[in-house]
C-alpha cells in the first residue's frame, strides 16, 4: 500500500503525519508549516511495511518527493526524487 509521509519542523515545534493521498498530504503539511513556523515541508510517497512498529520504521520511501518553501507569503511546491542506495 503506497502513503504519503509529510514533517514540517520550524522554530515553534514539530508536525507530522501520514496520509492517503497526495493532496491531503500537501494541505496538511502547509497547515504544519503555519502552526510551526517552518518555512520548508516535505511529503515523500512510501510503502506501508506490514508488522511496522514506529511512523518512521514502519514505512519504506520510494524517493519520490515533494518540498514546500514558503515565498513571498506562498507556499510553492517542488517535485523530486531521491536516490536509493544500496548496501553492497
């Protein structure tokens, strides 16, 4: 099952979370940035690991990710990927 992973940390706190879709993702972390003062966010698409225990542990990315920066009093969204590395 493919989720949306979204973290926006700033000088007044921490938020995150996981969503079902993209859209959710993105509004949510914009509302993230505005409660904590962040001025990025991010939302990265990951597979939902069954057995997982923790948020950050029970996921694996894909490296398909979205950053939010905040301009001029907007939020404009980038798109990119990350790279895997594998362990040799």
């Amino acid at each position: 099952m493919i989720v949306w992973l979204w973290d926006a940390d700033g000088p007044d706190g921490g938020a995150s979370g996981v969503t079902d879709d993209q859209d959710s993702a993105c509004r949510a972390a914009e509302e993230g940035m505005a409660a904590t003062g962040a001025a990025v966010a991010t939302v990265e698409t990951a597979r939902h690991l069954d057995g997982g225990g923790w948020m950050t542990s029970g996921y694996r990315p894909t490296g398909h990710v979205w950053t939010a920066r905040r301009r001029d009093g907007e939020v404009a969204w980038t798109e990119s990927h990350r790279l895997e590395r594998v362990a040799s």
